[in-house]
C-alpha cells in the first residue's frame, strides 16, 4: 500500500472511530431527557428544578470542552477521548446508586464529562484533513450529535421494560466498549507523531489560552450559542413538552423529538459539505433566517379569538397540531445542523495550531446554551404558564444573533468595492485575525468586481452572470404579482361560498392591497444596497407565504370575520412590495445600453403574475388540485347544479412555487460589491426633481396597469353581469405584461421620452372609448367593445413602463454630469446607477397606489353619481398632464432628453475609466 492510500486510510479510520465515539457519548450526555421524566416523577420535582437536573450536565460537559480542548493540542486527542469515554461509563453507572435529589445532581454533574468529548473530536479529525475538506470532516463528526436522538428512540422502550436504572447501566457499558475499541483502532494525529518525532514538549496551558484573548473567539460563539446550545436544550426539553402539550405517551414522545435530533444531526454532515463549497457566511444567513421563521411560528399559544361584528361575536381558535409542530421543529432542527458545521468551518482555518482549546471556548459556549436554556424554560413556564414561551425565548435570541451578525457584516463592508471587499474575511469577527492565506479560505458569492460598461468584461463574463440573475428573478416577481391580485379574482367567489359582503367591502378588499403594496414599495426600493439583492429577493419571495397560506386557510369558513380578510388583503402588499427591490437589483446587473430590455422583461414577465392568477384560480378552484393537503370543497351553484369550489387553492397553489423561487433566489444569485449603499446614501433621490417627475409619469403607466388589472374583472362583472367575464378578464394583464417585456427595445432605439409621449396619447384614446361603450352598454355588442378598449388601454401601459424606466438611467446620467463636473467618468457612473436603482424603486412605489385608487376610485363615482363615468373623465384628465410634462420637461427641443434620444441612447454610452 502507498503512502497516500495510508493516508486515506488513516483519516477515514480516525474520522469514524471519533464519529462513533461521539454519538454515543452525546447519548450519554442528553440520557435525562428520557429517564429524568421518570425521576422527576419519583421525587415529585417542579419544572425548574427538573430543567436543573436536565441542564447540569450540559453544564459541567460545557465547562470542561476548555480544558479538554487544550489537554488535546498538548497529549493528542487518541488519549485524552479514551480517557473521557472511560469517566463518563463510571459516572453513569454510578448514577445508579442515586436516590435524593442533592445526589442525583451530583451524579449528573460528573454524567456530563461526556460533553466534552466533542472538544477532543474537533481538534483530532481536524488534523488529518487539509483545509479543503475539514468543513465536510467536521461536518461528518458533528453528525454524532445524533446520538440525543438514539437516546429518544431506544431508552423509552428500555425504561417502561426494566426502569431507568437499566437505562444507564446499558449506556455506561456501552461507552466502555467503545474507549476500548477506541484505543485499540485509533493512531495519533498527524500534528502530535510529528511533535514527538522532534522530542517537543507540550506547549504549556497558558500558551494553549493565548487565542483566547481574541474578542472574535467570544463573539463568534454566540452563533453557536443558537445553532448548538438551543438544540441541546430542545433535545432535553421536546418529550416532556410533547407529553404535556399534546398528550402523547412517553413512546411516543420521543419518537417524535427524534424528528428534530435526528436531522439537527446527521445533516451537520451535510452542512460541511455546504459550507465547503458555497461558503460559511451564506449557510449562516440561512440557519439564522430559518430559525427566525420556524420559532416564530413555535411560539404562538394556543388562542381563542372573538371578535364583535354588527351581527354578533365570533370567535375562532388557532393551534399548531402535533403534525405541524413535527414538521415545523423537523425544518428547525436540519438548519440548526448545517449552522453548527458553519461555525466549526472557520475554527481549523484561523486556528489551525489551536483547534482544541478555540473549538473547547466555541463549544462550551455552545454547551452553556444547553445548560442555561432548559432552566430558562422550566422558570419561564412556571411563570407564564405557557408552554410555548421556549421557543418565544429562542425567537428573541435567533433574532438578535441575525440582526447583529447582518449589521456587522455590512458595516464591514461599506464603502469597500473591488479587490478591498474581496480580501475581507467573511465575518467582521475574524478581521483583527485575517491574513493574505486566509483569503477566499471561506469564499461567498458577492461580485466584488462588477464593471457591465466594460465591453470586454460584459461579453467574457458579465453577461452569463447578469442573465441568470434575470431570469431567477423573473419567477420570483411572477408569483409577487399573483399574490398581490389574488383578490382580483377571489373577491368575486366570495358571495358564491357564503360570505355576506357588500359590494362596497368587495371593492376595498380588491383595492386594500394596492395601498399596502405601495406603502411597501417605499420601504422595499431602499432595501436591496442595505441588505443585498440575493438576501433581499429571498426574503421577499419566502414572505408570500403568509398571505397565500391564510387565504387558504381563511376563505374555508364564511363565519371568518371580514376583519381577518382586510389583514390578509394588506399582507398582499408583500407582493407588491417585491417589485421595487427587484428591479433596483436588476438595474445594478446591465449596461445602460441592455438596461431597458432587461428592466422590460423583470418587469413584463413579472407582471404575467397578474393575468397568470387571472388565469389559473378560475381552474384551481373548480378542482381538487391539491388532493387531502386543499382541504374539503364547497358546493355552489351553476345554474340549475351545483358544482364543487375549492376556493382554497386560490392561496394553495402558489405555496410550493413560493418555497421553490426562495431557494433559486438564494443558491443561485449574486450581490454586487459596488451596490452598497446605506439609506442617507439613497436618500438623495429626494433632492432630484426627476425624481418626482418620473413617480407623476409612471404612475400614469404602471398606476393604469395595476389599478386596472385589480378593477377591471368586478367593473365588467358589475357593468354586464349577464356575461360570465372571468374566462376573459385575464387577457389584460396578460397584453400589458407581455407588451413591456416585448418593447423595451423600442425605448432603447427610439428613446424612453419620445415613447412615453405617444402612449399617454393612446392611453386618452382608450379612455374615450371606453366612455363611448359604457353609453352604449345595453347594445348587442358593446361588452366586447368595452372588452377592446381596456386591452388597448392594458397595451399602452405595458409599453410606457418600459420606456419610463429607460428613460431614468438616462436622466441620471445627464445629471451627473451637471452636478459631479469634477469627478472622472467611472465615479459619475457609479453615482448614477445607484440614484436610477433608488429612484426606479421609488417611482414603482408612488405608481402602486393606482392599484388603490383606480378601484376606489371606481367604487366611489359608482356611490356619488350611479355610474363610472366621472371616475374615468377623471382618469382622462390625469393622462393631459402627462402628455405635457413629458413634451415640456424631456422631449422638446432643448428638453433633457431631446439631444440623448436624437443621436440613440447607446451613442452617449462611454466605457468606464
């Protein structure tokens, strides 16, 4: 055998002789949470006293990772975890010998020396991997925390059977087996053969300490405190959770809380590997996202709402069951899994002579977590008496840890760009200690090189990044659009399943999310430089969840109060929100001579979201689509039948397409250094008068196009009732969208300004006929004219949208030019990319309220005069003012624009310098 297949032997000896050992004294270590409930019983103990007896062990096994860490780097870790294996049988076996409470902890106490096991792993794997391949290394020997888990599965069956007492007789025999095998397999780690091979002492524990002095080491172990501490505190705490809460018999219990052990285990494996290949920081980002959604969810009580309406009270109960509740501590604990291998990723790159005592501090850290956690839930219970008041503790700590590790992350970076930015560490804690061999060790996914104006950049590298962001951006604005207009259609159902709404209430319920997504939009259009456009986008795309799994879940009960619709109806703005974010981001990918095409089609295609709903609830609806998972139909009438509706999947449907454009989003696109910019950076767009000029123009393109999209099927409905206009009411959205993906061109050859110019003239046409068919509507015939007028009306808008944000860029531009005279081409540039994301998130913000008050505003003439009609004289009188303020500021002779759009937009491009 060669020496490199020794090699490869060797390590895979070592690395699954270690995992082994591992998981069965993490079985060991987490042995109370099974046969403590038993003791509990026995000595009749409170719920603090029980979470001390569960935690102390995790204390004392925290406590002494430290020392046994460095005890590793000075003896090598083949001793020291034989030695640790043996301690801990000993201690469990006596723990037999326990009868009051005082010895019981102290026998848990000593019990818990099998935590520090992992100190010893961690530093003995490490050494025999390269840094390549110590994530997945370490990922792998993580993998042993799965042993919480054999200790739920095996132990309840052992202890009904023969007592507890058996339980940890059979544990400590097996611990001993395995220190003995252990030592008899297992050789020593590269680092220590070849100390010895010199004759070097070991170095003494002080210089062991010495890392420790590093305020990084302590900061980054509050990270773990979460991923590793909170999951060996739910490890202990889930059976008695599980038994008190739902019922469920101890077998059952923990069969239950293995579903959170067992992947918060095995898939650490799998986050190493993540880690290698994709970089710490973004599995971080993901372990701390999930983990703020998933305890959010946990933490809600059970809870009995009344509410008062004109006809009486109501009430309605909400409760997580046992079947959610395993689902959702399942998704929990597979992301804690994959933090815990991020954080252990950085220990051997930093610290390669001092893995044991650093990867000792960064556990015990950890383990203190699993002491202090179940003491924190027993006090909290025995204060509130809620037993959901864990996982309220566990938001609050999963929360701070993201804000502050995001926060810290982008002040680091601000104000770096290029080759600066790409030589920072991946975390703010490790810049005191990050050196030129450290860098790209733990590489992301930011573009710290971004030059789209450079055509030999553009052509080598930058168009194949810019397209794929493009088009996983497309799917996620797709579905923000459905989202947003779901309420175009499903407000017109409502009366068929047994609500008893006004035509009134109807009308804001359709108009509701247009206020509340452009609300939004304010706020989203500042958020993709603060926070980054793939974090932003996947953030935005996983909150549409909540909207469309509560329509699903709302419109299956006609005593849900109208209340509870009106919230539901302004979460929709979440969608509408997107939009804004999406478009700055995409902005920042293109040159300007690409950028109105590409804006056209994020925005076009991501606009079919309006006609894709229009199209697909009519259909989902009317079949059980989603099987058992959409629930029961109800029976309504069609004519002289009745026919099944599923009005629930007009909110089901959109779920798994939701989760699947989330994780696109996140694997698959790119920040840009360059991008960055704090809110007082952008707030400078308030200073533009272009700014609102554009928000009075594009609100009269895109303001149509939403407002429309979400009025037009209950004006046609109220207007023609005898015509069924669902099957049809689609095609408008559908021409708008498709007419901005499929003309951005023109705005880019024509110029932006002299094309908007026309649309509002065509748009005042469309206006005039559709006044013309309302006075005629009782002719045979005039629906269909009707119909016409609204998809002329519908391709106007689709075509200013794109050519209002094409002509941005080029404002700015020309602004630049005028304000920043001493500054050199690439500066001005960058100036003005940033100020056109700003500015085109803005607009897109102020043009959402169409989608409130064209509805509104069609409900209210409705009220005031019986018709239409003065609401759409009103539309008309809006589109001449657009018209002259296009021709007066941008395209008259010695307007902005009229020199730019004259020679070509591409002819004023210049490349960056």
């Amino acid at each position: 055998m060669d020496e490199s297949s020794q090699t490869g032997a060797a390590r895979g000896r070592a690395l699954w002789l270690s995992t082994i050992s591992f998981t069965i004294c993490f079985a060991v270590w987490t042995i109370f949470s099974i046969i403590g409930i038993s003791i509990k019983q026995k000595l009749g103990l409170n719920e603090t006293e029980f979470g001390l007896l569960v935690g102390l062990p995790i204390l004392s096994g925290s406590l002494i990772r430290l020392v046994l860490g460095a005890w590793t780097d000075q003896y090598g870790g083949r001793r020291v975890n034989t030695i640790v294996m043996l301690a801990a049988a000993v201690a469990t076996y006596f723990l037999t010998w326990a009868h009051t409470y005082p010895q019981f902890l102290v026998a848990a106490f000593f019990v818990g020396v099998a935590g520090g096991s992992f100190a010893v792993g961690v530093a003995y794997v490490s050494r025999f991997y390269p840094a390549g391949k110590q994530g997945t290394a370490l990922g792998i020997f993580g993998a042993g925390n799965v042993g919480a888990a054999v200790t739920k599965l095996l132990a309840p069956f052992v202890m009904v059977a023969f007592g507890w007492e058996m339980v940890a007789q059979v544990w400590a025999a097996v611990l001993a087996v395995m220190a003995v095998i252990f030592w008899v397999f297992s050789e020593e780690d590269p680092v220590m053969r070849a100390r010895r091979a010199r004759g070097e002492k070991p170095k003494s524990m002080w210089l062991e300490f010495a890392p420790l002095k590093n305020i990084q080491v302590w900061r980054f172990s509050l990270y773990y405190f979460f991923v590793f501490g909170a999951f060996v505190a739910l490890a202990l705490w889930l059976p008695q959770y599980l038994i008190n809460v739902y019922g469920v018999d101890l077998k059952a219990a923990g069969m239950i809380a293995a579903m959170f052990s067992i992947p918060a285990s095995i898939f650490r494996a799998y986050g190493g590997h993540l880690s290698d290949r994709y970089g710490a920081r973004r599995v971080m980002y993901w372990s701390l996202l999930v983990g703020v959604a998933c305890t959010f969810i946990l933490s809600y009580p059970p809870t009995d709402y009344v509410v008062r309406t004109v006809t009486g009270s109501v009430g309605f109960h909400l409760e997580m069951g046992v079947v959610p509740f395993t689902i959702t501590v399942f998704v929990l604990g597979f992301f804690m899994a994959l933090g815990k291998a991020a954080v252990f990723r950085h220990i051997p790159v930093y610290y390669p002579d001092n893995v044991g005592v650093v990867g000792g501090l960064v556990g015990m850290i950890g383990g203190l977590g699993g002491f202090v956690l179940p003491i924190a839930f027993g006090a909290l219970n025995d204060l509130t008496g809620l037993w959901t008041s864990c996982f309220m503790l566990l938001f609050l700590i999963v929360t701070v840890s993201l804000l502050w590790m995001h926060l810290a992350v982008r002040q680091m970076e601000r104000g770096l760009a290029g080759e600066a930015l790409r030589k920072l560490p991946q975390f703010p804690e490790m810049e005191e200690i990050h050196k030129p061999e450290h860098i790209g060790a733990l590489a992301g996914v930011v573009l710290t090189d971004w030059r789209p104006e450079d055509r030999e950049f553009w052509e080598t590298k930058g168009r194949a990044v810019a397209r794929r962001n493009l088009w996983i951006s497309i799917p996620s604005l797709l579905l923000s659009f459905a989202i947003w207009q779901v309420w175009s259609v499903v407000v017109a159902k409502l009366p068929s399943v047994g609500f008893k709404f006004t035509t009134a209430e109807l009308f804001w319920l359709a108009a509701l999310p247009g206020i509340s997504g452009a609300v939004l939009r304010v706020f989203y259009s500042f958020m993709v430089p603060i926070f980054g456009g793939r974090l932003w986008t996947t953030l935005a795309t996983w909150s549409l969840m909540i909207p469309a799994v509560g329509i699903g879940y709302a419109v299956q009960t006609p005593s849900t109060p109208y209340v509870v619709f009106l919230g539901l109806a302004l979460l929709c703005g979440f969608g509408g929100g997107n939009f804004a974010s999406s478009m700055a981001n995409i902005s920042f990918f293109f040159p300007r001579s690409e950028k109105g095409n590409a804006l056209a089609l994020n925005a076009g295609l991501g606009n079919l979201g309006v006609s894709t709903v229009q199209f697909v609830v009519p259909l989902v609806i009317t079949a059980g689509v989603l099987g058992w998972f959409g629930g029961d139909p109800v029976m309504v009438a069609d004519g002289p039948r009745e026919v099944p509706m599923w009005l629930q999947n007009a909110g089901f449907v959109w779920v798994p397409f939701i989760a699947a454009s989330a994780f696109a989003a996140w694997f698959g696109m790119n920040d840009i250094a360059s991008a960055k910019a704090s809110f007082a950076d952008q707030a400078v767009i308030f200073q533009r008068k272009h700014n609102w000029v554009m928000c009075w123009l594009y609100t009269g393109t895109f303001g149509s196009f939403i407002g429309y999209s979400a009025g037009f099927p209950l004006l046609a409905k109220i207007l023609f009732p005898n015509i069924n206009v669902l099957p049809f009411v689609f095609l408008g959205p559908l021409v708008g969208a498709l007419s901005r993906s499929a003309t951005g061109w023109i705005a880019d050859r024509w110029g932006g300004g002299r094309v908007t110019l026309w649309v509002f003239v065509l748009m005042m046409a469309g206006v005039l006929g559709i006044l013309y068919f309302i006075g005629i509507k009782e002719q045979p015939g005039a629906f269909w004219g009707f119909f016409a007028m609204f998809l002329l009306l519908f391709f106007a808008t689709g075509v200013g949208n794109a050519s209002t944000f094409q002509m941005i860029p080029n404002i700015m531009r020309k602004e630049m030019d005028r304000l920043m005279p001493g500054s050199d081409v690439a500066e001005r540039t960058r100036q003005a990319e940033k100020e056109s994301a700003a500015i085109t998130g803005f607009t897109s913000a102020i043009a959402a309220f169409g989608a409130f008050f064209i509805p509104k505003s069609f409900g209210t003439s409705i009220d005031m005069t019986g018709g239409v009609e003065a609401a759409l004289w009103g539309f008309f009188i809006f589109y001449i003012t657009c018209v002259v303020i296009t021709w007066a500021v941008y395209t008259r002779k010695g307007g902005l624009l009229h020199d730019v759009e004259r020679r070509g937009a591409t002819a004023v491009a210049q490349p960056a310098q």
